[in-house]
C-alpha cells in the first residue's frame, strides 16, 4: 500500500528549513519597510511644504506649516497665520494636517526645528523678517544616520535629497525617543 503524507523526521526537517528562510529574510524585510515608511514621511512633508508655499502665495497671506507638537515625526499641519504668532496662537485657521505614527524620526536644523513661516510673497520668513532656510533629515531608526534630507531653500523653493551621512541631530532624535520610551514604561507599571 503506497504511502500518503509526510512523516513526522520530513515534517520537522520542512519547518526547520522554513524557520532558517524566515530567519534570514526578516531583516531584509524589517529593512525594507523601514525604507518605505521613510521614504512615504518625505515624500509627504515634501508636499505639505510645497502646498505651503502655494497657499501662502494665493491667499496672499502668510501661513505656516509646524510639526504637531513640535515634532516633525508625528505630522504637520498648516496654518493661516493671521496674528503672526504662528502655532501658538491656537485661533489661526487650520488648513491642512497630516499625522503620522512617528516611526521615522525626523529633525531638523535650528532654522527649521519647528515651522516653516511663508510670507505672501512664497519666501519662507523667520519672524524678524530674516531670510528661513535649512534642512529637516529623515533618519535611519536604527543608527544617527540621516537617510533622506528635505531641503529648504532661502527663495522657497524645497527639493529632496538622497545622502546617506552621519548627522548629530540624528543621535539627540534617538535618544529622545528612547528615554520617552521609558517614561511610558515606568509610568505603565
């Protein structure tokens, strides 16, 4: 009588040989979402400061785009800036939000850590009317290491960089994630 199945040796031997395939490709993977996550963050903040510019422009007015909260790896938002205080002023007119789950960590240098300001005109503006320009850096989760940059020019004008560098600010958004880590642990026990 011919056989029908596996035995339990052949058995064992397929899931051996399936845990050492999943073994080797999970970081692969891990590696590839993590990519694509990072590259979905840029491509999104890359617009939201475009569509920035533009509205300032056709309303005329100035708006900002901020990160919630003043992270930009949790999202942005933009606003009419009508009182000139920016995002703290809680009665500026919303136009637009995007939230993201913060896993791509995202920092940007001191002229732009926190908002971009455009002036009606489309040239982004600190407050003492100097000229804002600088980059935001999409860092690796894993390493400081900025993977994707979001340029700011001081026209306007925002362009996407692909450079991988070790970049500083990178390691202080790591360690500042890591350590609110641990306040949500300590304060869930």
């Amino acid at each position: 009588m011919p056989q029908q199945g596996f035995s339990l040796i052949e058995l064992l031997m397929g899931l051996a040989i399936g845990a050492i395939v999943l073994a080797l490709v999970s970081p692969a993977f891990a590696a590839f979402s993590e990519s694509t996550q990072r590259d979905h963050a840029a491509q999104s903040l890359l617009d939201g400061i475009r569509n920035a510019r533009t509205q300032a422009i056709t309303r005329n007015q100035s708006v900002v785009i901020h990160g919630i909260n003043d992270d930009w790896s949790q999202g942005w938002r933009i606003i009419l800036d009508i009182s000139g205080k920016g995002p703290q002023d809680r009665d500026n007119p919303l136009l637009q939000e995007q939230a993201n789950d913060g896993r791509v960590p995202i920092v940007g240098n001191w002229a732009v850590s926190r908002y971009v300001r455009f002036s009606s005109l489309g040239q982004p503006l600190m407050p003492g009317r100097a000229f804002q320009a600088g980059t935001l850096h999409l860092c690796s989760a894993r390493e400081p290491v900025s993977q994707l940059q979001v340029v700011l020019a001081a026209t306007g004008r925002v362009r996407l960089t692909r450079k991988k560098t070790a970049q500083a600010l990178c390691e202080k958004a790591k360690n500042v994630k890591s350590s609110e880590r641990a306040v949500l642990s300590a304060s869930r026990t």
